[in-house]
C-alpha cells in the first residue's frame, strides 16, 4: 500500500506540467513567486507555458504566446504583486487557465492606449556647467499621460568659488516621453538671476534645454534619478569686478542626481 503511495506521488511530479517565467531584475517580484501564483491556477497537466515579464514605469508588461499585456501595479510588491500578475495574464493563457475569480482586474492590451502612469515628484541635486559651477537643488513634477508627459521644474542655485556673487532660479517647463527606464525631455528654459556684487544687478537669462533621465526603481513607489542635459540661451550678460570678467554661458551642460516619489 506504501509503496502505491510512492509511485502515485512520483506520478504526479512527474507529470507537473513546465511553468517558466522570466522575469526583469528590477520587476517587484521574483521569478519563484510568479511561477507558484500561475501554478495555483493552473491545470497539473498540460503544455509547457512561458511568460517574459519586463518592468514599465507604471507596473510590468507580460509577454505570452505572442501577446503582450500591460499591468498597473500601483503600488503592489512582492507575492501580492505576482498574484496580481497572475491574474493579469488569464486571457494570455486562456486555454489553460481556471474561469477567472470575480474581481479579476480588468486590463488594457498594448495595442490599446496605456493607462497612465501616477504623478512623480522628484527632489535632485545638480551641477551646470556655466564659467563657474552653478551647483544647486530643484524640486522636479511631471504629470503622465500614457508614455507622453508634461514637466514643470523649478529650482535654485549659486556659482561657485565665482568672482562675481551670483544666484540663479532655474526653471524649466517642457514635455516628453518614457521608454521603460528611461525619459526623454525638451521645452523652455528661465533663468532668473540676482548679482550681489559690486552695484548688483538682476536680469533673465531665456532659452529652450533638452535632458535624458534614467530612473532606477528601488522601492514601492520609489526611484533613483541620474539626469543630464544642456540648456541653449537666446540672451547673455557679462559682469566685471576688480578687473575679473564672468559672462553667462550660451550653452550650459547639466548633470543632476535625486530620488522621486509617486504621492
């Protein structure tokens, strides 16, 4: 009778079916943790499944069979988040897949407009290369619409080790796109100016910039930002003190590091 068990037993391993997933390093979930959700759901027996999941801005894109879904996780993590997904890919794996709980999510092909991405407020700290340094902190909004975006960021900065006291706003508002990690940007750039030496001064330096930013999840909710650009200035101006010169640049290169956060 025992060794009946045995052999049942071994039958039934034997004939689990193959479930692999591939899943991106930086997705909130592990590989282990959706393959034992969609195995939860799925027949003992049958075909081999196969599913590729890859992080988006907004959640994960499932690849299945030639079809390709996008999930919204908002802020799920872990073993809930693969549950989630699992879910998500019902129709993906119609043929194998149990009738589908109520409540199941009700989801968007890619083919179809994405839903959009949560609003990000980001904090980063920055460096443009003027004659001098222009180091300084910005506070950073951008307001998703599918992959497109509108950006609003406003900031301040101080030359530094300059002959000339000098203190600049810097705002930038434009539009863009994200492409999974990464997001692309362009639009006007505002430069207000206050000059504290000698008689002082104040004017607004005008242009238009452009800028890439890569942005690293590395929590719910959370992103590491790297990011840099160049703005182009239509207006400049020159100071001299004590028989130093400094002028504003035509063209100033930026870099900028921070974190960002989904409210």
């Amino acid at each position: 009778m025992l060794g009946l068990s045995i052999l049942c037993a071994a039958h039934r391993a034997g004939a689990e079916r193959s479930i692999t997933a591939e899943v991106s390093a930086i997705a909130p979930f592990d590989a282990a943790q959706l393959t034992a959700a969609l195995r939860v759901r799925l027949p003992v027996e049958g075909a081999p499944v196969e599913l590729r999941v890859t992080a988006t801005p907004g959640g994960v894109r499932i690849e299945a069979r030639g079809n390709v879904r996008e999930v919204a996780l908002r802020d799920l993590t872990g073993v809930a988040a693969a549950r989630f997904v699992a879910l998500a890919a019902n129709d993906l794996l119609l043929d194998d897949l149990a009738d589908p709980p109520l409540g199941a999510p009700s989801l968007t092909r890619s083919s179809d407009a994405p839903d959009s991405a949560p609003t990000t407020v980001g904090v980063l700290g920055a460096a443009a290369a003027w004659q001098y340094v222009l180091g300084g902190l910005a506070v950073d909004l951008a307001i998703p619409c599918g992959r497109w975006l509108v950006a609003i960021e406003a900031g301040g900065g101080t030359l530094v080790d300059g002959p000339v006291q000098l203190t600049a706003a810097m705002i930038r508002i434009g539009g863009g796109a994200r492409l999974g990690w990464l997001e692309l940007r362009a639009g006007a750039t505002l430069a207000p100016l206050i000059v504290s030496s000698g008689g002082g001064d104040r004017t607004i330096l005008a242009g238009a910039g452009t800028s890439i930013r890569v942005r690293v999840p590395i929590g719910p909710g959370i992103r590491a930002v790297l990011a840099g650009g160049v703005d182009l200035f239509a207006t400049r101006t020159s100071y001299l003190l004590d028989g130093a010169m400094l002028a504003t640049p035509r063209a100033a290169p930026w870099i900028a590091a921070g974190m960002e956060v989904t409210p």
